[in-house]
C-alpha cells in the first residue's frame, strides 16, 4: 500500500499524551514490575524469555484502532458475520475465499482484568486484525476488498488466553511492525460489533522482525521500511511500549510465536476513547474514500 499507510495520525493521536502513556496502574502487594509484555527493544527472540512472577501487570493503553478496523466504526464490520469466532484467521470467511501468504505465527494473548485485581481475563472477547505480507488490510486494500483474512474473535480461557494462527505482519511505510486488537467483556458484545472495552496495539520486536523480513522474499518492501522507522519515531508507539511489546519465540523456517500479557483496565479508565476524524485519522475514514459496506 506504500505511502498511503500514514493513517495513525490525526486528532486522536495529537490529544495523547505522555503522562497518559507512561501512567501504569499496578494491582497486588510489592509490585515487582511488568509481566511477560516485554521492557525493552531488540528482545532475544532465540529464546524464551525470562521473566519474574509478579501479581502486577501494567495496563494496555488505548489506542488508535485506524482507519481499517473492520468492526462497523469505518464501513465494513466482519464481527457481525457469521464465521468470525475461529483460531486460524489465514483465511478469508463467510462467502470470501482467499489465503494469506507469508511466515506462519501464532499469536497468544494472555488478559489480566485489572477490575478484579489482575485476575484472569476469563470469558473476555478479543478481536484480532492486522496487514498482510504486502503492508495491505483485507476488506480495504487494494485488490482484497473482497478478502476478511487475518481477521477473528476467540474468548479467553479459564488462563485468561486466546490464541490465533495467522502470519507474521509487514512492516509497512511509516509504521512500525503491529497488530491491533479490541478487548470485549462477553463474546456476545463483542459480535454484536460494539462497545469494546479496550481498543490496544501490539508491537513487534525488531530482531525478530528482521528474520522474517529476511527469510521471505515476499516480505521485500518490509526491509526498507522498517529500517526508516524505529519504536521512538512510531506516531503509536513513540511516548511509551513498555505495555505494548511482544516477546517473540520460533523460526521464520518453522513458525514465529509472538505472546504478551495484556492488562484490561476498565472502560472508564481508558483516557483515550475511539473516535472518527477527518481524512487517514484514527478511526477516520482511509484514504480514497469510505469503503463499500460489507
């Protein structure tokens, strides 16, 4: 999609500020720290990384969902169609056929509901999209309007955790590596395609990164791309990942596994609401035009 992809900017954006970012809400006695979302760039991703047991988990900050969440804010909304409650997101659904093609990743999400002190996020929806190989967005970009991959809802475990099959991102111009995800109280909330009650992204590790970008030849553009752009310079993640960075684990010849620990704050708490503006803004409508509904 090239230089069409500066769609995180806008109003939203502008209104976040550091104190907001950087204000972590800890829960249980002695926190220790952060748990399982990463503390710093350029993570070891040929091992599993070791972190320290801790009651405490930072909350996941609200975020910009873009201009193709496909979840009814801007056009089309894939969470009302039937088929989008599954694991593998590879694939396109419910009448659209298609694959998307580059390293196979797992990803798993572990959700803390920090209104219940960091208990496990149990029977919580979560919401998972992000681009393809080619740095494009299914039911929006060019030529996959008529594609839904690497979209899907799985509810969390008796752990707290959905886990997805899909492929490893690119890294497409002006944004560094991510996934986007909603957080939602109730699968039944969540299909009916709104009131999420976190709205968060992901951020990739750069090593990590860098192997599948390597490893692929589909992946090209990616190359250049990421190394115009680094975690300080991202209009997300710039003021602050601590909360936001996966770990990574696996191959680009077998399967990356990306895992992050997600603290749910509540709905109120999250300072930075969704909304549409103008143009590529968060939420706002994407370059070229609203999309047709679907």
């Amino acid at each position: 999609m090239g230089e069409r992809h500066e769609h995180d900017l806008g109003l939203a954006h502008d209104l976040r500020t550091m104190t907001r970012r950087r204000a972590l809400f800890f829960f249980g006695a002695g926190a220790a720290g952060l748990a399982a979302a990463g503390c710093a760039s350029g993570s070891d991703t040929s091992t599993t990384p070791t972190t320290t047991a801790s009651t405490s988990v930072a909350a996941a900050p609200q975020e910009t969902a873009g201009p193709y969440p496909g979840d009814g804010s801007n056009g089309p909304n894939v969470l009302v169609r039937s088929g989008v409650v599954r694991s593998d997101i590879t694939t396109s659904f419910g009448g659209f056929t298609g694959t998307a093609e580059g390293v196979p990743m797992t990803l798993r999400i572990t959700l803390k509901d920090l209104a219940k002190s960091g208990a496990a996020g149990t029977g919580m929806a979560v919401y998972v999209w992000h681009c393809d190989r080619d740095g494009e967005y299914s039911l929006y970009g060019k030529n996959i309007t008529e594609q839904n991959y690497l979209r899907g809802v799985q509810v969390a475990d008796a752990d707290g955790t959905v886990t997805f099959t899909s492929i490893f991102p690119a890294c497409y111009s002006g944004r560094w590596p991510h996934i986007h995800f909603e957080v939602y109280d109730s699968l039944e909330v969540a299909v009916a395609g709104e009131n999420a009650r976190l709205t968060s992204q992901i951020a990739l590790p750069q090593d990590a990164s860098e192997q599948v970008f390597a490893a692929d030849s589909g992946y090209a553009r990616s190359v250049s791309n990421l190394s115009r752009v680094s975690l300080d310079s991202d209009n997300v993640f710039g003021d602050g990942w601590d909360a936001e960075l996966a770990t990574v684990t696996g191959s680009p010849n077998d399967r990356m596994t990306v895992a992050i620990t997600v603290g749910v704050a509540e709905k109120s708490q999250n300072t930075q609401s969704r909304q549409a503006a103008p143009g590529g803004g968060p939420g706002g409508m994407p370059p070229g035009g609203r999309p047709p509904g679907r």
